[in-house]
C-alpha cells in the first residue's frame, strides 16, 4: 500500500498520477491518504456567495511551458474544461499590471514599444538596462540572490521597481534573499557562460529549440492558440481540487480526513509506519509525503535528526490576507490585475489584486490585499489581531485607489507558514536531502510547494515527476 501524506493540490495529484500510471488497482484499496483537517485542497480555499467569491489563497494559474500545459491536460482529463475561465492576452488583467511607488499608481509596459519610452518611477527607457547587461562584467558564482543578478546585469532601478514587487507577488519574498534559480535560472546561466544575458540569449537564438517534450490536450492546444495569459476556475479555483478529490473517490482511494500523522519510522527499505494523533498506526510500503517541509521535519527528527534539520532548514513566511467586496453599481477601480508595492516604499501591504476584474461571475468590486509576508513580523509584530490588517488593509486601499465607502463585506485571515522561501542554496539543499532519502534507502518521496516550485503547476508537475521516479 502506498500512503499519501497531506491533501492539498499536490497530495491530489499524487494519488492523481498513481492511479494514472497504474500503480493502484481501482479495485482494492491500495492508496491512503491522510489529511490533517476536515477538507481537502490545502490553501486553495474560496468562499461563494451569489454576489462575490473570495479567494483565501491563490486565485489564477499560468498556462505556460511544459509545467502550465500540463495543468492543463490535467483539467481536461477531469472534465474541469468548461469551467476554465481563461485571461487572454489582450484582456485588461493581462495588459495592466501597476506598481505603487513614489504615492502614486504606476502601469508596467506591456508591449515591446513601451521599453522604448521612460516609464515612472524609471529614471530612463528600459531599453537602457538591456545596454547596461551588454557592459557590465560578470561574476562566477554558484548562486546569488535574484536581487543581485539583476542589480547587477540591468541596474538598481529594475531590481528595487521591476523584479523586488514581482517576488513580494509570486512568493510574498525578499529579492535579496530569494535565489535567481527561482525564477532566472537560465539567464543565470547565460551570465555564467556567456558573460551577460543578452549574450547568452542571442546565443540560443541560433541553437534548435526543444519544443516542451508533452502531449497537448485539446484545451492546453487553445491555451497556446488563443495566447491565454492565465485562468482560474469558474465558480472558484477550489472546484480544481474538489474535482480531484473526487476522482480519487471514484477509484477507490482511501481518503481519510482528520487525520493529523504525527510521527514516521522507517521500517525497512520497504515498510514504513505512520503513527496518526489518535494513536492508530498504519504500515504502508512507500510514503509520499506532500506536507510542508518544516512539519516533515518534526515527523522524522526522533529516527534521522540530520534530514529534519535540513527540512526545518527551509523557511516560511506568513502572509495577512483580507478580501473586500464592495456592493457598487459601478466599479471602484480601474480594470488591471491590481497593483504591487516594491519593498523599497516600506509599506505594510505586498499588493492588492484586484479579484472583480480577473475572476468573472462577481457584482461590484472584489478586492484582495495580501500584508506581510517576509516582514510579517517586522510589521505587525507577533499577536497581531484580524481586525487590525483589517483596519490597515482599508486604510491602504482608501489611500491608494481612493476608496472611501465600507466593504459591505470582509474576510481575514493570517495565512501562517503559507509560503517556502527559496533562499540562496535551496535547490542544492534539496538535492542534499533527496541524497539521504536515497543513500538511507527509505521509502519516501518528498511532493508539495517546499521543493520544486512553489506555484500550483510547479506542486502538479512535481507529484507526475515522484511518481514517475518510483515506477
Ligand atoms: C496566499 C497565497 C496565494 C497564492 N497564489 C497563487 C497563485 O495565484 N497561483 C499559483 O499557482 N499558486 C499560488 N500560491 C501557491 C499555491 O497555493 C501552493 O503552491 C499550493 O497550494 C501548495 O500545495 P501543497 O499541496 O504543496 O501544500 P498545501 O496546500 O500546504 O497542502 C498540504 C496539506 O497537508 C495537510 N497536512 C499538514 N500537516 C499534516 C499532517 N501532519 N498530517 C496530515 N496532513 C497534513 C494540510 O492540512 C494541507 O491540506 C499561493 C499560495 C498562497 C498561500
């Protein structure tokens, strides 16, 4: 029996590909999988009225490279296709993308001509910093942070305006800690071999491009015709995982909610107990454990301290989260995605998405404000209440878009740990704990947003990847 620990969207797609590669039978009851608390889909939560949804973790997923498309496929083999709500590439979410910076809103350019004007708060055309990349020497390094690469390939301004605001959006991060694998492994590449980034691009240019080796599902197909931007999921994007949850119910898989596992021992190379709050123990052959890494860690630490070490060496942060709907007959904001905030402005908030304009079905104006995150504690400090990022939240948005009415209604949450940070050195720190899993032959694999990516196409493509591993 295969166990599955943890059943948010990359414990789904664990038991998703199993079943897919044949590696349980629809008859008996070979699979497990044990979730903590009362529901499935971990943070992917949305709350549904007839008037607004808000979403409570993410909202939107791209459809792009070999990770996106297959999201995709996988949508479409669970019947999810019609619900696809898609943002194509000329929609307003997809061209407006604004950061807030010297008290004022600022739209990024969109298209290749907009590189070529001066653009607030640039101090010059962006074409300037491709020249800067040309000029500038380069550094052999095994890693830096995302910060310094573009600091020092393109300039302070794109690293403090353009790629700092576009962390604190993806991972709720610090730029100067967050590794360039993260997001720009292969111009980090192209610097280290080649000298610059422009160098190394107008390199590949002339190499044969390898097309994303994956077979396209008719709806991955109109995702790359129609230039989607992004999509979410009508009716919620927790729908996504419900789908899933309910496809493994159909084939038989053994799902069990409330229930937290609070210990693992490793057995042999094939027999590994799991040990759940209530006391029950339960032996399975091979774990795949989808949990955050830091919990990991504490399941382990009494048998093998060294690879919880490693584990707990992954950090987290906490991201305050408010949603605001506003129950106007005209909409309160000006159509875009939302605007980020670069870290340099010292503010309390990473950004405000703005949730009417990307998500369809909703009335009036949907609002959502995410605080904190790598300076959560810096801010708010350690016993901030709801009702207090509830009060900032309003405050930043009647400031900065001129919102003077009341939400008609709210909702908050501190999102503890919610994110991993990829800090410099943590693809080879999980390499390293992937040696020990191997080189101690225990029968675990490790699945879920501290590993490989911490978006949900990285989470999906991550559970194919183990599965395929153990085949
Ligand atoms: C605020 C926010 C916004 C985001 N926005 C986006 C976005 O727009 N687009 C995008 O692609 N990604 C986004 N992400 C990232 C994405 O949501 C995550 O990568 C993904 O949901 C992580 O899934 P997971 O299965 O790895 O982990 P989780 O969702 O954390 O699931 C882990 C599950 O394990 C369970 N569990 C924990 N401990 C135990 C235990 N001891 N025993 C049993 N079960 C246990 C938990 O209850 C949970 O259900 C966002 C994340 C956040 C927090």
């Amino acid at each position: 029996m295969a166990a599955i620990l943890g059943g948010g969207i990359g414990g789904l797609s664990t038991g998703y590909y199993l079943l897919k590669n044949n590696l349980c039978s629809n008859n008996n009851l070979k699979l497990l999988l044990l979730e903590a608390t009362n529901t499935c889909g971990g943070w992917i939560k949305s709350i549904k009225t007839k008037d607004y949804i808000f979403e409570q973790g993410p909202r939107t997923i791209r459809p792009k490279g070999l990770v996106g498309l297959n999201t995709l496929n996988m949508i479409q083999d669970l019947g999810l296709s019609e619900h696809v709500h898609p943002i194509k590439f000329d929609h307003p979410a997809a061209k407006n993308r604004m950061i807030y910076a010297n008290n004022s809103l600022h739209l990024l350019p969109s298209s290749l001509k907009g590189i070529f004007q001066k653009n607030e708060p640039f101090s010059r055309p962006l074409i300037y910093a491709l020249f800067n990349d040309l000029w500038n020497p380069y550094k052999q390094l095994k890693d830096d942070s995302i910060y310094n690469f573009v600091e020092r390939r393109f300039g302070k301004e794109i690293a403090d305006y353009a790629i700092s605001p576009m962390i604190c959006g993806i991972c709720a991060g610090d730029a100067k800690e967050i590794s360039v694998k993260f997001l720009m492994k292969i111009p980090f590449e192209w610097e280290q071999t080649h000298g610059g980034v422009m160098k190394g691009l107008m390199r590949s240019m002339f190499k044969t491009k390898n097309d994303n080796n994956i077979e396209l599902s008719e709806l991955a197909r109109r995702a790359q015709e129609e230039k989607w931007n992004v999509y979410t999921i009508k009716g919620g994007l927790d729908n996504f995982p419900a789908s899933l949850l309910q496809h493994l119910m159909e084939n038989n898989v053994d799902v069990q909610l409330n229930s937290k596992v609070d210990e693992i021992k490793f057995v042999d190379s094939s027999t590994v107990k799991l040990k759940k709050k209530t006391g029950e123990e339960i032996m399975a052959n091979h774990v795949y454990a989808s949990i955050p890494s830091h919990v990991l860690a504490d399941l382990v630490v009494k048998q093998h301290p060294e690879l919880s070490q490693n584990l707990k060496d992954i950090p987290f942060v906490t991201v305050g989260l408010v949603n605001f709907y506003f129950d106007s007959d005209k909409p309160l904001i000006s159509p875009a995605f939302g605007f980020l905030v670069p870290p340099i402005e010292n503010s309390p908030i990473l950004g405000v998405v703005f949730d009417s304009c990307c998500i369809p079905d909703q009335k009036g104006t949907v609002l959502t404000v995410m605080l904190g995150g790598k300076w959560f504690k810096e801010k708010f400090g350690e016993n901030v209440t709801e009702k207090e990022l509830f009060n900032i939240a309003l405050r930043e948005v009647a400031t900065i878009l001129n919102i003077q009415e009341q939400p008609t209604a709210h909702n908050v949450k501190i999102l503890n740990k919610c994110i991993p940070q990829y800090i410099i050195g943590h693809y080879e720190k999980v390499e390293q704990i992937r040696q020990y899993i191997h080189d101690h032959n225990l029968p675990i694999s490790l699945v879920g947003s501290s590993y490989d990516g911490v978006g949900i196409n990285d989470v999906i493509y991550s559970a194919k990847t183990q599965v395929q591993c153990c085949i």
